[in-house]
C-alpha cells in the first residue's frame, strides 16, 4: 500500500512524509509500521525545516478515549499527547521555528474543526497552538472536506480537512513554493472542495 502511495506521487523523486492516523494504528500492520516508513527521532511527531517552511506534525492517537474496551487496556494515548505537550512548547521557541517564513501544523485528525465530542487534544495544545504563528492547519479524518478560512474553535489561522475515502469525495493537499510565496492547493473531483491559499 506505501508504495502504491509514494509511486503515485513520484516519491522516488520527490521527498513523500508520512503521518500515521488513527486507522494505522489499529490494523495488523500497525506494531511494523515505523520500520517501513522511519520515524524521525523514533518519534511519530515532530518538526522539519523544508525551504523556508516550518512543518509541525502532531500525533493525536485514537479517536476515542484509551479506556473503550475494545482496546483492551494496550492503548496509552494520553500519555503520547501529555509528551507532545513539551514538544510543542520546545518546538515554538525553537530558531528554526521562529525564523521560518512560513509555518504548517499537520495533524490526521483535526485539532480545530474536528466536530467529534471526543477531542482531547484541542484542550492539552490549544493553549499553545492559539497564539503560535502558523499560517495553517491541515488534517483528515472527518471523511468530509472542510474549509475554515478564518479559523476555528480558537485557531487564528486557516483550517483545512482533507475529503473522505472515495474518488467522489477525497482530496489531495499540494504544498508548493512559488517564489518567496506558500501555495497550499486542495483539489478533487468535487469542485466545490478546491481550496487556494498563497501566503
């Protein structure tokens, strides 16, 4: 499946950055991820410097608290989020992160805009995440392409959620530099998905 992935958006050429959602870490494959992919730092969250862009990736875990019984007691993403507290606060007085022209925070399920009675993390980084300086926010997850052109549920900053799983409803996000300018194109087979941000 990676490489079906990767090949269909040249990553033998192109740099391909992969971010786990919730869906791999439930399936069988989950537990040998990290050894087909790599994890900067062994971690499945962090920061990297691409041109003049500072990307954030932040792992929210499962959609649904670590007590739900079909987890079975073998989950503990409250603690991988309580971690990435730390990061967070590290990454936003970080140099590179301060001199960065541009700032992206990904995440698979969406911080702001997520829609779910179940979102802890908007509560443990919002504190944070409200007054860092990103340009935007992308994620997934929600299966429906959402556009928060001024934010929401506190971000300062636009929100964009990627489409659902078919060919009638996904999307895909393109982030390119043109110029000195981000360019943050969203496109699918429903026109009224496409988004196009220049910052």
């Amino acid at each position: 499946m990676i490489h079906k992935l990767a090949d269909y958006v040249n990553g033998a050429e192109k740099p391909v950055i992969f971010l786990r959602g919730n869906h791999e870490i439930r399936n069988f494959y989950s537990a040998g991820m990290h050894h087909l992919i790599g994890y900067y730092n062994e971690k499945t969250y962090g920061a990297f410097t691409w041109g003049a862009t500072r990307f954030v990736m932040l792992d929210c875990g499962e959609d649904k608290p670590d007590s739900v019984s079909v987890y079975a007691g073998l989950n503990d993403f409250t603690r991988l989020r309580a971690e990435q507290i730390d990061f967070l606060r590290q990454e936003i007085k970080n140099k590179a992160f301060k001199k960065a022209q541009h700032r992206v925070l990904i995440s698979h399920i969406p911080i702001y805009g997520n829609g779910d009675d179940y979102n802890p993390c908007l509560k443990l980084w919002s504190p944070m995440l409200d007054k860092a300086p990103f340009n935007v926010a992308i994620a997934a997850h929600n299966h429906k392409a959402v556009f928060y052109p001024n934010g929401t549920d506190g971000s300062t900053y636009p929100v964009i959620i990627g489409g659902g799983p078919s060919v009638k409803s996904g999307t895909v996000t393109i982030v390119s530099k043109q110029g000195k300018k981000l360019k943050i194109e969203v496109r699918g087979k429903n026109q009224k998905n496409h988004v196009s941000l220049e910052f």
